[in-house]
C-alpha cells in the first residue's frame, strides 16, 4: 500500500510537470523568453507559481527544460536513425523526413526559434543541442562528397540551407499563408506535398549525376 502511494504521488508530479512544460511551451511560443510569464503559465496549468518554481527554480530553467524536451528528438535522432550504417543519400533523406516530421508536428518549435534569435542570440539554442543536426547534416554530406554521392560542395552552409527548407514553411506561416489563400497550409494534404517538395529539392541539390555534374 505504501509502495502504491508513492507510485501515485511520482505519477502524479510526473504529469504536473509535463503540464507546466505543454503550457510554457505554448507561452514561450507566442512571447520567447523574456515576455512571457509565469503567471499565465500558472493559470493554464491550475498550479501556483510557487508550483512551477519548485519543479523549475527559475523562468530561466524553465525555458531551458522546454527547449531540451523539444529539441531531445531532433539530438537524438543520428542514434534513432542508425545513420552511419546507411549510404548518405539515404541517411539524409531520413535526416530531412525526421525534421520535418518534427516540425510539422510541433508548431511552436519554429516561433520559439524565432524569439530565441531575437531575444537571445541563440544562447539556450545551443545549449539544448539542436546544433547537433547541424553537425549530424555535415557530416552526412561530407561523407557522400567522399563517396561520390554528392556534388562537391561546402557542406555546413549546405547543412544551414537544408535546415532552412526545413523550418521555413511553419516559421513563416502567418505571412506565407496569404500565398495560398483558399489552402490550410497545416492540413495533412500540404503538409505531405511540403515534406516531398522539401525533400526532392535537398536531395536534387546535393546528388551527382554519373557524369560529375550536379543532378537536374
């Protein structure tokens, strides 16, 4: 009985913090960092801020803990893939698909990028990890560079071009909508044709045709 009562109250300071971060997420999404409070965090989540200072300490760590349970996919994801035992053209094209997999289903993952430039210079970006995808990218096409897979080419700006195809389609929704005025740019439809769209363009970039030259 002891041992079950103990079990519930983990379970339960479990589910309080997921609650506080779904919440800090939405609130760090519309405002970053520096605008966003506590006590509408509080609000949303049916806790105290003395709650959220308990689990977090700070607004900082906090934001810290948001981005690391955002970004823990995409640092993850070289590991999850198994891409070292893939050719690089495939082992990029899962990189691409994971990331814009991720991205499309979290939206609030490219406007806490956004604020996090602005307000931060990217200091908590970096240290969450996310630059991992960069490096993981990198390393990808320089292999394929060594293995005549790829076009020659420079890889870590190629790495920031093809995170950019990435992210861009919901970083710059509220603009980019207006494109496509009679379309739900976040619908399963479009979100599909964006993923084939994103990846034929990458991988058309980055592939040599038999005769050296780059793919047309």
């Amino acid at each position: 009985m002891v041992h079950s009562a103990k079990e519930s109250k983990t379970r339960d300071a479990e589910a309080t913090q997921v609650s506080i971060l779904d919440a800090a997420e939405e609130e760090f999404a519309r405002h970053g960092l520096k605008a966003a409070r506590t006590e509408t965090i509080a609000a949303r989540t049916g806790v105290t801020k003395a709650m959220i200072y308990y689990y977090f300490q700070s607004k900082e760590k906090l934001y810290q803990a948001v981005l690391d349970r955002a970004f823990s996919e995409y640092v993850h994801l070289p590991k999850q893939l198994d891409l070292d035992q893939l050719p690089s053209d495939e082992a990029l094209e899962q990189v691409v698909r994971g990331l814009l997999a991720s991205v499309s289903c979290n939206q609030n993952i490219p406007q806490i990028m956004f604020h996090e430039a602005i307000q931060n210079h990217g200091e908590y970006y970096k240290q969450a990890g996310f630059l991992t995808v960069l490096s993981t990218m990198s390393a990808i096409l320089e292999r394929g560079m060594s293995e005549g897979d790829f076009r020659p080419l420079d890889a870590p700006h190629t790495a920031v071009n093809i995170l950019g195809t990435c992210v861009f389609y919901c970083l710059g929704y509220e603009n980019l909508k207006h494109f496509w005025p009679d379309k739900q740019m976040h619908s399963q439809k479009m979100l599909e044709q964006h993923t084939q769209e994103a990846i034929a363009l990458v991988m058309a970039g980055v592939q040599r045709h038999e005769n050296g030259e780059m793919s047309k």
